[in-house]
C-alpha cells in the first residue's frame, strides 16, 4: 500500500527589496571589456537589466552572473554605440549608471620628413581616424612642443598641422605627433642658408614730390627675400612701401613720396648691404582742375569747385578784385587737395568772375544768376477789427530783401506811433495800432509795379460813461473836481453849468487824459452851488456842487478916530468875505455915497 504526501503552499507577500550597493559609472577604452555591479538586499529577488529603455539578454557579449546578492553585467569588445545610460531592475526598484566609452584614436596618415633651408617654415601633416581630437601633443626631439609664434599648432577636422617658422640648423631632427597610445614621426632637415650676395647695388634716386619712387638691386639668390631700411629702420609693406621681388632683382616702391620721405635707403640681404640715397624735389603748383563757369537760379546755392596739385596749400578766393571771408553768404571748403566755394542765396548781384589764388597761380570762372520773376506768393486778406484794436495785415513776397511800400488808398504810410511796419526774408507785415473809424478802408503793399491790396473795416464800439459825475459839497474859497470817465479817449466834450457852456480861464479849468475828463472849479462861491454837465455828442452825465458859505464877521472892527475941523476922517475895517453887501450909517442914518461920503470896497 503507498502512502502520499501532500505540500499545501499559501501565498505571502513579497518581501521589500532594496539596494545596498548601487551601480557605478564606468568609462572604458574601445575595444575593451567593462563591468557592472550592484548588491541587493535579498538573494531571491528576480532582476531585469536594460541599457537605455532596451533589455539585455544573456548571449553574444553580454554576461549575466548572480553571485548570492551581488547581481554583475558584464560587456565584452566595448564599441562606441555601448556607450549610455545602464539600468538594473527588481520589483519596482531600480539603479542606473552611465557607461562611457573611449573611442580609440588611429593615425591614418603618418607624418613625412620636411627639408628646408635655415629661416624657411616647416609644415608637417598628419591626419586622425576622428574628427575634432584635441589631445595630441607634439615632440621635436625629446621636448614637447609649446604653442607660440614660432611654434604653431592647429588642426582642422581629422588633419593635425605643425609649423615651425624661422627655422635654424640645430632645430634638425625628429618631429613627432602622439595621441592616446598612437603616435607618427618624421625626419626634420634644415640645411645651411648660403650666403646671399649683393651683384648690382642700389644707385641713388631724384622723384618730384607725390609720384612713386623706385629703389632697386639685384642679389645672387632669387629666393631669399631682403629686409629694406631708411636710416637703419625697417621698412613694412604697406599702402606706403611696396617690396617687390622678380627673381634675383629686389625692388622697393614708395608710393606718393613727400619731403619727409627723403634719405639713405638700405637693401639689406643678411650677408650684404646696400646703400642709396632718395632726393625729393618740389613739385610746381598749378591746377589740376580748374574752375568752370556756372549759371544758377536765384535763391540757390552755387558751388565753384578746383583741384590743386598739392595738398594743404593756403588759398583765397575773390570775385573781382574783393576778398571773400567765410560767414553766411560764403563757405570755404578745402579737402586735401580738392577746393570748393559756396555762395548761399543767391541774387543777381552775385553774377561776376569769381577766381581762386594760391601762391602766384590762379583760376578763373563765371557765375551767372537767373533773375526770377517777382510775385507775391501770398496776397493780403482783408481783415475787420473793432476800434482800439491792433490790425495786421500781411504778405509774402518771391524773393527776400525787396524794398516795399504800404499805402492807404494813394497816401504812403510811414512808420511810427500809429504804423509799424515789419519784413523778415520775403514775409512782410503791416501793423496799425489803436484802430479808429477813419481807419477803414483800401491798403496797399507795392514792391515796384507789383502790388497786392486788402480791406480794413474798422467796427465802432458804442460810447458811454465807464464812470458818471458824482455829486459835490464844498466849501466857500476851496475848488470842486468834477471827474467821469468815457468808455473811448479822444472824444471831444463840452462842460455845462445848467445850460450855460463854461469855457476854460481863471475860473474854469478843463483836463482830458485818454477816456478820463476832468473839470476844476477854482475860488468856489455861493453862487457857483448848482448843476454841472459833461456832454459828449448826445451822451451827458450830470452832477451837483453845493457850496456851504462861511459865516460873515469882522476880521477888524472899526477904530474911534479924531481929526481937526475940514479935514477928512478914514474910517477902515475888514470882514471875513470878500464882495459882501455892506451899508454904512451915522446913528440909525443911512448914509449913501456923493461929495461929502466916499465908500471903498476892496476885497
């Protein structure tokens, strides 16, 4: 009889899984073999690795080990593209390190061995399986090579360049190009420079003043340049020195020669020299353009232009026999040996010969002006304007500096109080001040037989008192100022005491200022009480005076007097008012005036 077993297995939940050593970067040579590894937390947790988002799998050269907890990838003849991003997976953990792989660097074309001659540059060339590689180091001999002039280095996509200039017999050996574990050699020969000697000298030279002088040698080399000197300086080719070389024949050019360029001038070859000495002669002045008769419209701006044949020479210009100075008429323009004159606004007066002088030489031309037509560009426009106003009338004429005149119908108008009258450029203006009434009517502006005419209306204000007569009281011998004030000045007034017209005297004293009239009233009297009116036109304003009298009494009383039988008796006294009715009596007798009575009144 068999006897079974049965295994019942329950389901538990997975233990939590965690990394106690991650992955680490890792970088390697091409070609090579690297290793990843990392260690969990549990022997039993299944793992996935992927590079990138893509799974690797045992096989080809890819390794998968487990070693306990120690899960390893390995990957064998790295090549470029197995450079990423490497990631191990276990039950929703992961752990990534990047992979870098070093590309190996191979020479495809090795150096090759330079000869040349002392002072000449020596190139090597030698070119890389990649591009842009930028740690290759150059040896000349048992020295690395440092970046400088005499040493440079460069390179270019796969070509790596060394040029070493200014060469020198010692510098003879091997040049070598390293990179990684690569490396090319060739062999650097610089043989001896032979002498260079002088065959035909340079022969002193005589050239005007801006034309280009030529100093020249022939050499027994046709390939070794010459250094050329002036007072034992170096020349450099240039806009000013020109070094040329046609086999063995050097030859210097100085372009544009001056005074300054004058002196002893050395070809030197190194082993040999030369001298020459370079005269400048003065060249003689005169023109190389000269002036060209011009015509222009009025108004323009002419410009007269010449050329000299040496820069920076002092000039004058002229028209006719007068000297011109610069200022807003007249510019002056002079660029090295070019010359220009601009005559602004021009009017007919400007025609005429016009020359411009230097030294002892001078060239001549003639302007001829174009007189336009004159014409008013703007007309006057009639205006209307109430009185006491100030009108403007204005125009504007063609052509500046015309002399104009303005009228009213056929009288000419000339400037003053009333009349100002105004021209800037071709605008004018006529300004009438304190408009009245005979104001109105037809002006004129003439400018020859030219004219142009407008209409002033002048519209009269209504007249009435800004201020009336104020009634009056006043003392006896004081004066009483009657004031109003009219709402225009200049209006002719009458001055009445009820409908007596006053007239000016001792009395009477009448004053007009502007709009203000004024009436005095000297030594007032009783009788001077009553009704005042100023009258202008049908227009009157009214006023009383009331006159207090002073009360009457004797300044001096009369004086008992005694006199001799037939004589005359005086008998005086003296009362506060002047021309006051007095009687004379003898007791209660009235006396009256004849032969035995005589009655003096004086004040």
């Amino acid at each position: 009889m068999l006897k079974g077993h049965f295994l019942v297995s329950y389901p538990t939940a997975a233990a939590s899984v965690f990394f106690e050593k991650e992955l680490q970067n890792q970088e390697a040579m091409e070609g090579n073999s690297v290793m990843f590894s990392c260690l969990l937390s549990s022997s039993n947790a299944p793992v996935t690795w992927k590079k990138d988002s893509k799974q690797i799998t045992q096989g080809g050269r890819f390794t998968l080990h487990q070693k306990g907890s120690t899960h390893e990838l390995e990957v064998r003849q790295l090549k470029p593209e197995d450079a990423g991003v490497y990631t191990c997976n276990t039950r929703g953990k992961k752990s990534s390190a990047t992979l870098r792989v070093i590309e190996h660097v191979r020479i495809e074309r090795e150096l090759r061995d330079v000869t040349v001659t002392a002072g000449e540059n020596a190139h090597f060339v030698c070119e890389l399986s990649h591009e842009d590689v930028a740690d290759g180091v150059w040896w000349l001999g048992s020295t690395i090579l440092q970046e400088n002039e005499m040493n440079q280095m460069s390179f270019s996509g796969r070509e790596h360049h060394l040029v070493l200039t200014m060469t020198t017999p010692e510098e003879s050996g091997t040049v070598t190009f390293v990179v990684g574990e690569e490396k090319t050699s060739a062999r650097l020969r610089v043989n001896s420079k032979p002498k260079v000697l002088i065959e035909e000298k340079l022969k002193d030279i005589v050239v005007f003043e801006g034309d280009t002088a030529t100093l020249s040698c022939v050499t027994s080399d046709d390939c070794t340049p010459v250094t050329w000197k002036r007072n034992n300086v170096t020349l450099l080719a240039g806009e000013k020195y020109e070094p040329r070389k046609e086999g063995k024949r050097n030859q210097l050019l100085m372009h544009r020669v001056g005074k300054e360029d004058a002196g002893v001038y050395m070809c030197d070859t190194g082993d040999m020299q030369s001298t020459a000495a370079l005269i400048i002669k003065e060249r003689p002045l005169f023109f190389r353009e000269e002036l060209r008769n011009l015509q222009a419209e009025e108004g323009e701006t002419a410009f007269l232009c010449c050329q000299l044949s040496k820069p920076e020479v002092a000039v004058q210009w002229k028209k006719g026999a007068l000297m011109l100075t610069p200022g807003c008429k007249y510019k002056m323009k002079q660029d090295a040996c070019d010359l220009q004159l601009q005559i602004y606004n021009l009017t007919v007066g400007d025609s005429g010969s016009y020359r411009c002088c230097a030294d002892s030489i001078e060239t001549t031309a003639r302007l001829h002006v174009k007189e336009q037509p004159l014409f008013f560009r703007e007309e006057l426009h009639s205006v209307e304007a109430e009185e006491g106003e100030t009108s403007f009338l204005c125009c504007e004429l063609s052509k500046p500096g015309v002399a104009v005149q303005w009228k009213k119908g056929t009288v000419l108008l000339r400037p003053g109080s009333k009349y100002t009258m105004k021209q800037d450029g071709c605008e004018l203006e006529l300004q009438i001040h304190d408009l009245k009434r005979q104001d109105s009517g037809v002006y004129k502006c003439c400018a020859g037989s030219l004219e142009t005419k407008a209409n002033i209306v002048v519209k009269e204000q209504p007249l009435f008192f800004c201020e009336d007569l104020q009634d009056q009281q006043a003392e006896e011998g004081e004066t009483a100022f009657l004031c109003c004030e009219l709402s225009k000045p200049g209006v002719v007034v009458k001055w009445k005491k009820g409908a007596v017209l006053l007239t000016p005297g001792d009395k009477y004293e009448m004053k007009q200022d502007g709009c203000k009239v004024q009436l005095k009233i000297h030594d007032l009297k009783g009788r001077d009480s009553g009704t005042y009116k100023c009258c202008a036109g049908s227009l009157v304003t009214t006023a009383s005076i009331v006159v207090k009298e002073q009360p009457l009494f004797f300044h001096e009383e009369l004086q008992t007097v005694e006199v001799e039988e037939g004589r005359h008796a005086l008998m005086c006294c003296e009362i506060s008012r002047p021309a006051a009715t007095v009687q004379w009596k003898k007791g209660t007798v009235l006396l009256r005036p004849g032969k035995k009575y005589e009655m003096i009144q004086n004040g």
